[in-house]
C-alpha cells in the first residue's frame, strides 16, 4: 500500500494471500508517518481497479485520519508563512528545512504527517533568531553548542532552530556537513516554496538530499528512524531526479564515509518502497545479494521499531553494519567525537 501510494506504479492486480489485520496494519501505519501514504494507496487501488478490495470501514478509517492531517498541515503553513515574515521584518533570514519543505516533494503534500518546524540559520541569523524567539516561546530545550540547536514551543507548534545540522556521528561525516552547509548559505544554493504568499526559502536538491539523508542517518544510530522519514528522502530523490549531481552526492557520500549506508538504504528502498531504480543513484544491482540482506534485516528493525535500550538497539545495528557501530559508539553512547572536543577544548580557552 505504501508503495502505491508513494510512487507510480503498474496496473498489475494486487493480491494478498492470507487474513489482514487491519487494526494493526493502522496502528503501524501510525508508527511510521505513513498514515497519508497508505491513504493514497487505497485511493490507488479503488481507481485502478486492482481486484483488491479494502473494507469500506477501514477506508473510511484511514480517510477520516488523513482529513486531519490535512487540517494540521494547513494550520502549520499557515504558522509558517507568518513567523517567515516576522522574521524577515526583524532582519532575520532562515531556509526551512526537513519537515513541511521535503513534503512538498509528495503527490499529495498535505497527506504527509507533519512534526516540527525547523529552521537552518548562518551563525549571524541564528544569534538574532535565538534572540527574536525565545521571548516568544515556552517550555524551551537546553541548547545543545556543538550542533548550535535550539527548540522551543510558540503557540501550538514546536519550532528549532538549527546553526549546523551535525549529526554528532563522527567528524568525518560533521566536516562534510558543514562543507555542503557552507555551499547553502555562500554559494547561494537554494530553492523556495510559494507557501500561500510567501516565499519561503530551501536548500538546493543536491544539498538537501544529502543534509536530510544525513539526518536520518543520525537518527537511524542515535535515536530510531521511521519509514516516514525514509520516503522523504525518496520523494526528494524522485523529484529532483533530472537535476541531481550524482556524482557530487557520490562525492560527498565518500568524504563523509556513508556509502554503505547508502547502498544499503537504496536497496531498502527499490525493492520494499517501490523506488524505480533510475532515479536511485548508486543503487548497486550486481551486488545487490548481501545488500538485500543487510536491507531486509533494516526493515525488520524498523517496523520492529526502537527499543529505547541503546546497548540493546546498537547491537541489532551492529547486525548490519558492524565497523560503524563500534566507530560511532563514543557519539552513540557518550556523545562525543572528536571534532566536538576540539572545538570544546578551543572554546574553553
């Protein structure tokens, strides 16, 4: 169902052996963000005439949730569009990142399940915006230096804002963020979003595939990643295909020692999302024997969702990619690396 609802597909009938638990099937829907999706591939299967039949009730279930999805998501751009021009009348200048600027990217981009509001700023623009927000918000987080990240509720909504998007993972990988981050905000590298009347500002394609792939890769290790964020990153492939440097984003992969990780994700990808394989850049198919495995242990992994317990967690990961467990474990457990002490030790002087 996600499939059908996350990329274009053939008309081939669709069939199911067994009993579905369509309670189930809702709750993880729910789990992983792909509430909307599912949605559309119900929507799918009843035009296309599939010869697969979903209950009135549990359409009916999934149609009631994706209105209020939609509802949420108006509210939000709404919020958005306004705190963009309140910013920029306070001489503030931020690009919207992740979140509601990737969903855009979607067939349907108001059936994508929304969460925070975040906001990439210059070290200039992130010292104002810290200074114009936080008289405007409670319940506010600790702010966390290295990653200079800030989150904070205004009204109904939870706003961060963010200096660097550093995974904190290594400084292999933080290095070559902040290189393609520098390539955003002085190589001018971006795009926007007519959000209502305000244009509202993004990173380029090839920056933001790779900045939200490095996101989630962050939070594959650290925290859980969810399919949700894993079709984003597909969505954003898929729309920009044409455009995309693949081998810019091959480069930048090896500079930051994630295309293992790359591969393996594409895998999950093309044969478990639906991705089609030209627009899935080094998607390795004569290779893609041990790859498959690693990628249907991720799956299970995912959809078995995260523990909490980080040995517990870390060991499973370890399952698939076992050098870069132990490699992040000082981010994953102590979270440090090294390019974090420097700057601490310089700082501290």
């Amino acid at each position: 169902m996600v499939k059908a609802g996350l990329f274009p597909v053939n008309n081939s009938r669709f069939t199911v052996n067994g009993f579905i638990d369509w309670e189930s099937v809702y709750l993880l829907a729910e789990q992983q963000g792909v509430v909307g999706l599912v949605a559309a591939g119900i929507e799918w299967l009843k035009v296309h005439n599939s010869g697969f039949t979903v209950p009135q009730t549990v359409a009916l279930t999934f149609a009631g949730a994706t209105i209020q999805i939609e509802q949420r998501n108006k509210a939000m751009n709404q919020f958005i569009a306004e705190l963009e021009e309140k910013m920029r009348a306070a001489d503030i200048y931020t690009l919207l990142v992740k979140g509601q600027g990737v969903a855009q990217c979607y067939e349907r981009p108001l059936w994508r399940p929304s969460g925070d509001v975040d906001f990439l700023l210059s070290e200039d623009n992130y010292k104002k915006a810290r200074a114009y927000l936080l008289p405007l918000s409670s319940g506010n987080k600790n702010e966390e230096r290295y990653s200079q990240h800030l989150g904070m509720s205004i009204e109904q909504w939870y706003v961060e804002i963010h200096g660097t998007l550093r995974t904190g993972l290594a400084t292999r990988v933080d290095r070559q963020v902040d290189a393609v981050q520098k390539d955003v905000f002085y190589g001018g590298n971006v795009r926007s979003w007519l959000n209502g009347g305000t244009q509202v500002f993004l990173p380029a394609p090839d920056e933001d595939v790779f900045l939200v792939f490095t996101h989630f890769i962050k939070h594959f290790y650290k925290e859980g990643v969810s399919l949700r964020q894993l079709c984003d990153w597909c969505r954003l492939l898929w729309t920009y295909r044409s455009e995309l440097d693949v081998a810019l984003q091959e480069q930048w992969l090896r500079q930051a020692g994630l295309v293992e990780e790359w591969q393996v994700f594409s895998v999950l990808a093309v044969e478990y999302l639906g991705m089609p394989v030209a627009a899935m850049p080094m998607y390795n198919h004569s290779d893609s024997c041990d790859l498959r495995k690693k990628a249907e242990k991720l799956v299970e992994f995912i959809l078995g969702g995260y523990s909490g317990n980080k040995i517990k967690d870390t060991w499973q990961i370890a399952k698939v990619f076992p050098w870069k467990a132990l490699h992040y474990s000082p981010s994953i457990f102590l979270n440090v690396n090294w390019l974090k002490v420097k700057e601490w030790l310089f700082n501290s002087k």
